[in-house]
C-alpha cells in the first residue's frame, strides 16, 4: 500500500495544453510544481485521433528538465522506438494490442536505456501484464478509452488498479502505477485509495487558469480522500 513517505507523481498531459505554446506551457507546469511531463502520442489508426510525433518532444527538450513521459498510441509501434528514445523520452509506454510482441517491444525500449512502460486499455485483463511484469517500470491504467482528452472517468477500473497493486507489491519490483483518464480531485482520490501512486491530468491542470492550484489540489484531494494516506499524513 502507498504509505506517507511515498510522493504521489503528478504528470500534466500536454493534450490539453494550448499547442500554440507548447514551450511555454512545459515551462509553466514545471513551475507550478508538476513531476513529469506526459505526451499523448496517437496516428489516427490505433486511436481515432493524431496528435504529436517525435518532432515535437525533441522541439520541447530544451524547454524543462521534467522526466518526458510519452505515452505512444500507435501501432505498429516498434518502428517507433528509436525516433522517440532519441527525441529525448524518459519513460516509453506501450500497448499490448499495438504490436505482436509485447515482450521484445518492452526489451527494445530497455535497450535504449529507458523506462518501459505497459498500459491498459479499459477492457484489457490484467493478465496482459503477468508474465512481462520483470521488464515493467510503469503499468498505466486507461479510465477512458484513449483518444481523447476531457472525457469521463470509468470507474470500474478501481478494481483493476487494485488488482495491479497487488501483483507489483508481490513482484516486489519498483513500478509505478499510473492512472490516466478523468481525473479531478475526485477521481483523483478514488484511484489513490485503490493503490495507484501516479496520477496523469490534462483537462484539470491544463483547462484552469492556475496549474499550481490545480496540481495541489489533486495532491490535497488524494491525502483528504484516501484513507490510508489520510491516515499517516497527520
Ligand atoms: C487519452 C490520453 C490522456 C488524456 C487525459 O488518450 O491518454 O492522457 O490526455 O486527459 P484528461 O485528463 O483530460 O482526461
Ligand atoms: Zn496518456
């Protein structure tokens, strides 16, 4: 379970930045107090929706020293790797159903020295994960279906999440685990209290007028909400 002295991640999703300033827009939720900087990747194929390709995260480097957290829905996927390892990605998730061989995609993305990440789609099982769990860094959940940003959290993948906390507690490997879709200080809350320690927010970081604000208000919201860190924060 996340216990007081694990930091919950915030990682704004550029999807709901304004695309006209992206610089500016990493720079400010650097300030505002954000953890990593998450890039929402889609080819109008595997999602119904195109957005960003590795021009554009290597255009956005020189602009902060956040951890880029680039979330790829493509597919196929692994001709992909090496143009976004280069353009400067820290983490590089991927999904099952992107690519035949989830396995050597995952060892692809290590071998660049990088943080591999697998994620879930709504109605992916969690076993997709069981047997690829040692070359996991993160596991992300979808609580929408990926595609589109603003959209309403899918609450019955709390009990996923949960599911999830306890096969990567029994790995004992370090993963984090990471939520994306929906998420408000309420939801926010909800997906903490099932074991999730890594929130992505784009409508509710990128869509109010005060990022800082709104990032501390999904880090308040989780300590008022989940009781466990309710608990262990007074
Ligand atoms: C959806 C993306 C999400 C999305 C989240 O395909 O993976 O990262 O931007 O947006 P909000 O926070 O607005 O639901
Ligand atoms: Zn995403």
């Amino acid at each position: 379970m996340i216990s007081v002295t694990d930091r919950i991640i915030i990682a704004p999703s550029l999807l709901a930045a304004d695309f006209a300033r992206l610089g500016e827009e990493a720079r400010a939720v650097e300030r505002a107090g954000a953890d990593w900087l998450h890039f929402d990747v889609m080819d109008g194929h595997f999602v119904p929706n195109i957005t960003i390709g590795p021009l554009v995260v290597k255009a956005l480097r020189p602009h902060t020293r956040l951890p880029f957290d680039v979330h790829l829905m493509i597919a196929p996927v692994d001709p992909y790797i090496a143009a976004f390892a280069q353009a400067g990605a820290d983490h590089i998730s991927v999904h099952p159903e992107s690519g035949p061989h989830l396995h050597r995609t995952l060892q692809m993305i290590r071998g660049f020295g990088k943080k591999a990440g697998i994620v879930l789609n709504p109605a992916t099982p969690v076993e997709a994960i069981a047997h690829v769990l040692d070359l996991a860094d993160l596991i992300m959940v979808m609580t929408v279906n990926p595609g589109f940003g603003g959209q309403t959290f899918i609450a019955s993948q709390l009990s996923k999440i949960a599911t999830l906390r306890g096969m990567i507690d029994a790995s004992g490997r370090q993963i984090a685990l990471q939520v994306d879709g929906g998420i408000t200080p309420e939801t926010a809350a909800q997906v903490l209290a099932a074991g999730a320690d890594t929130l992505v927010a784009g409508t509710a970081i990128f869509g109010s007028t005060d990022y800082a604000k709104a990032i501390s208000d999904l880090r308040a919201a989780a300590l008022r909400r989940a009781p466990s860190l309710a608990f262990t924060a007074g």
